[in-house]
C-alpha cells in the first residue's frame, strides 16, 4: 500500500473491502453488500470516481435514516410473457438486478426479447456494470432508471425531469469487453457537481442554471436550480423518455414523486428501474453479422482517433488499475476508515 | 386553392394525391403509394419539410433506376416467441410497416413487449408515424434505422456512422396526440443540409466539419465532409447503438454498406428497422400510472413554457393546416405536376 499526502493506493480487493465493510456494518444483509461493493470498486477501478467509494457513507446514512431495507430479500411478483417484474421491498438495487438476471436471460432466449421491471428500489452507483453483465452473457442490454429531478427541459428554467441515466450494452467478441455507454439526461452526472461542490472548483460555462434561470458556473446555484439537458432538445426528449419508461409504464415514481418523499439523507432516490434484453439469435445477427459488428467497432476505434468509443476510456483505466492499483484520495479513506 | 408569387396553398387530400399520384405514375403499387402519400402529406402538414414532398422525386428516381421494387410483397419469414421478422424484398419500408403492425401488436399484447425486424428495405420520411400510430393503439413505442452515412464521432472528422434516426412514442388520454419524438443522432438531419443547400443558404456554426475536418457553414463541404452528432459523445454513443440495432443486430447492412451499394439516385438507401411495443398492462402501468403520465406532461408543458415538450410544434401546426391548408413552394409544386 503505498501512499502519498493526498492519495493512496490500495488494490482492487482492497477497495472492494473498504466499499463492502462499513456496508456490512450498518447491518446491510451479505448478498446485497456483495453486489454493491463489486459495483463500486468497478467504478473506482474505472476511474468513475462519480460512482466510487464517496457514495458508500451515503448508502450507510440511508439505512441509518431508516430510508432503505438493509436485509430486503427482492421478491418476484409477476413473470408472465417476456416480462419479469420484482419488487425490491424498498431495499438497494444491484443485488436485486443480480438476482433477476438468470430469469431475464432465460425470457430472452426463449422469446428473442425481454424485460425486467424492478420497482421500490434505490438505486445507486453506474448502470453500466448492470448492462456489461448482461452483454458479457451475450444479450444486446438496454436499461434505465429515474435519477435526480434536476434537469431542466431546453429553454427552460426549472427542473422538468431527473438525470435519468441510459445504458446500452452490445456483446463484442471473445476477449474483448462490450460496447458500452452509460448516459445521464444532463449535460454532466449530478455527481460531477457534487464533487466539484466538495473541492470548491467552479462548474465549466453550460452545465446548469440558478432558479432564475441564468446560466451559472456556481455547484450549489446549479444544485439549486436545474442542469442542462446535454443536446438541447434532443437530451431533453431521451430524459423524458427514461422518466415514462422507468416511472409511470412499470408503475413507479417519477422523479418529482422520488424526491417529495426523499428523507435527504445523501443516499439514493427511491424509485423504479427498467432492463431489456435481446438476444441476436432470434434476429438474424448470426455469428458473421456480430463478427462483423465487432470488426467494425475495432476498425472505427483505430481509424477515428483521437475520437473514442464509449466506454474506451474507463476500460483502459479498469486495465491499469488491476495492474498498478487504484488512486484514493485520503480524506475519503479515513472516512470509510471510520465506518469500518 | 390560394396562390401568392412563391407558394401555392392546397388542402391535405390536394397534398396527399401530389405525393401519391407520381408514385402510383411510375409504377409503385396501390398498397406501397397509400403508405408513403399518407406519411409525405402528415409530414407537409406537420411542417416537417425535410421529410414530405421534396422526397417524392426522389422515390420516383430510386424505382426508375432499378433500385427499389416498386410492386415488392412484404413477407414475413419468422414469427417466433416476441420477434417477428419481415423481409421488405427491397420495397419501400412504410407499407411493410404498416402491414406487420398488427402481428407486432398481438405479439406485445401476449407477451407484454415485442419486435419488428424489417429488412432490406428502402425507408424514407420520418419515423414519427410510425412509432405515433402504435402509440395510439395504446403502445409504448420504440424504432430506429439506419441513416445516410454522415456522422462523425465526437472529436472526428470523418464519417463513422449514419444519421440513426431514433423515434419514441408514448400514449397520452383520449383526445390527445402521443408524446412523440424522432430525432437523427446527428446535430441535425442531413436532409435539413439538403434544403439549405438547394436554397443557397449557409448552414449555422456547429452543424458540420469538412473533409478535412475543419468546423464548415458551407452545405457542399459538410454533404462531403461529415455532420456533427448532437450532444458531442452522449449523441455519437446513440448514434452508434442505432447502427448496432438495425444493421448487425437484425442481419442487415450497416450506414457504410448501404452507401457503398447505393445507386445515387436521390431516393434512399437500403437497410434494416427496428421497431419495439411494449403493452403497459403487462408492467404495472395500469390506468391510474398512465393517466398520471399525461397529467404529468400536461402541467410540464403550462409549466415550463417558453420551453416546449416533443412533438408539440409538429401537432400544433397539424391542426392549422388542417384548418387553413398547406403552403408549397411553387417551384416544388410544378415539378410534382410533371410527374402527375
């Protein structure tokens, strides 16, 4: 372990440990602080700091509140058809969307597509590791969730909807990772302003406006007013599409209704979250169509640069960090010291 | 019918037979020329000009040079589980799209959600009508095609994808039009450089990069260069999960080889579709959710004005030119006489 005065190394294990431990302390029951901390030392080892280590004392401080189940076991109410529907019992998300994957996966094989519909659940932390999963099992993945109502719709002034991340996964060849992306509705993750909050910097020009409506570099005015939707109306279209299709089709809340009854404990909304898989068998992209499909992505990442695929960056990161360990900084380990 | 110098004012049903009658002239049949002239003319009376009668010489020219079978009986070659796949037979999409509906519906209402994979087809017009009609039907709708090969990643500057038209629609109450959307990947559709190019009009800033990359207003240069996608690399992220949807995934062409196969007609290329319904009842969005979706983007769209939700400039001019009729340039309207 070796450190230095505002950071520290520790390996993979080691983060998974430092996520897993204050977790298991607060009385989080094995399975889901199993399946959080893979997700959070992922997203540390992918340099995803938005979805790292700093929202662990937030996931202690929701069950502390009372907010979050820390033991519920996620029931499966309803798997007719194509569609599986759990509830979570108000406990976090990823264990349940664990859980679930085996059923989903077998509804997609079995009718070329699927849905697995998740309700009462909070969840925290990237969607990417959800659809990854599934890519890596072969399904083409597409989920989303309701995420903080902050995002103003274009020419407005006002939060309209949440940051309501889509993720998109596409199985790639043996050896190699997916292609994924992850995408909020906003302009920026809230999380990237809550952290610029914390280290005092200012936000880039763009990224949000202060309840007036004018556009402001100030984290806690954006905090208080709304952020951008990212491409004008067209983001603004896709974060109203995940509000639909994540709250009001499975039955769930809309991010105003997440927020009204929140208990702003810095853990995680409450609401509802929406997977698909499809898998390519049942549509024609045989072996050769995804063959080709990979050989294409690769082309395209070689022949385009400096641009980037999704996901190039953070897979790289994921890479080195395996190797030469993960970057900390210390202010946050002995806080999560504290809680273990 | 009202004349000024420029333009000409026609009612719906003059428009839809200026769209239907050179079609049905140059031997598309019945069942094809009704499906196109209903979209061209809802696309001329939404004031959507990019996607109505200016394509209609086009359509025309792809049967004439040998491209698109005029007469081509959609067929369905599978009908397994959730997914039905169609085979166009390198006809126009619009007939074969209305055509599957049905089967699509059935199949979302037994197993809660359902795909169409329609391939080697020729698809023109917006995909809005498509994903509207399923909304009406009570449908949560989802489609994407492949596009004109146009579109750089974030940071590139050549093309590495097409314009990936992605279309959502949502059921609202009884008496309303869906929430709709149809937006290319692109910062804009390339065929809104096309009618700038035509009229001698520059493009704005941020449109476009030349071939050699460098940010372009001239219509020319970014025809030959490349279109930006919306929203820097969150656009280029869904601009590439198109391409994987409706090229590789459903066994059909990507942008690049569709452009390389194309005649260069002016009509439009060959490729795949890709549309999802998804039946509410099956998700928990029973009639209360569904009914609080719509008084959800009601008070959204009082609320938050000047900004505007989706779909509502289109809807708003549907009713006025209902009411008042259709403006055409004349110079349009007198080529589309000659091929009456």
């Amino acid at each position: 372990m070796a450190t230095n005065t505002d950071n520290i190394r520790l390996s993979f294990d080691e983060v998974r440990q430092l996520a897993e431990q204050p977790l298991l302390n607060c009385g989080i029951s094995r399975e889901h602080a199993d399946a959080m901390a893979d997700v959070v030392a992922l997203a540390e080892a992918d340099e995803a700091r938005s979805h790292g280590l700093y929202r662990i004392p937030g996931c202690v401080q929701a069950v502390r509140s009372g907010k979050v189940a820390p033991r519920a076991e996620p029931e499966v109410t309803a798997s007719a058809g194509a569609v599986v529907r759990m509830d979570a019992r108000c406990g976090f998300a990823l264990y349940p969307l664990r859980a679930g994957q085996p059923l989903l996966v077998d509804k997609a094989r079995q009718f070329g597509l699927a849905a697995l519909a998740l309700n009462n659940c909070y969840h925290f932390s990237a969607l990417w590791a959800d659809v990854e999963r599934l890519a890596e099992s072969g399904m083409v993945a597409l989920s989303c969730t309701i995420g903080a109502h902050n995002v103003a719709l274009a020419g407005g002034s006002a939060p309209a909807f949440g940051t309501n991340p889509l993720a998109f996964a596409f199985p790639r060849g043996a050896g190699r990772k997916p292609f994924v992306f992850d995408l909020s509705s906003s302009v920026v993750a809230k999380g990237e302003i809550e952290l610029r909050r914390r280290s005092g910097m200012p936000l880039p020009p763009g990224w949000a406006v202060d309840r007036e409506g004018a556009l402001t570099t100030n984290p806690d005015d954006a905090l208080n007013g709304a952020i951008l939707p990212f491409g004008g109306h067209k983001g603004a279209a896709l974060g109203l599409m995940v509000e639909l299709l994540a709250g009001p089709l499975i039955g769930d809340l809309r991010s105003a209704e997440a927020l009204a009854i929140d208990t702003h404990d810095g853990g995680p909304l409450r609401g509802g979250y929406l997977m698909l898989a499809i898998d390519p068998r049942h549509f024609g992209g045989g072996p050769g169509k995804m063959e080709d499909a990979d050989a294409w992505l690769t082309s395209l990442a070689e022949q385009h640069q400096p641009a980037r695929l999704p996901g190039t960056r953070r897979h790289a990161a994921r890479q080195r960090s395996l190797a030469q360990g993960i970057c900390i900084p210390r202010v946050l380990y002995d806080q999560l010291l504290e809680l273990c």
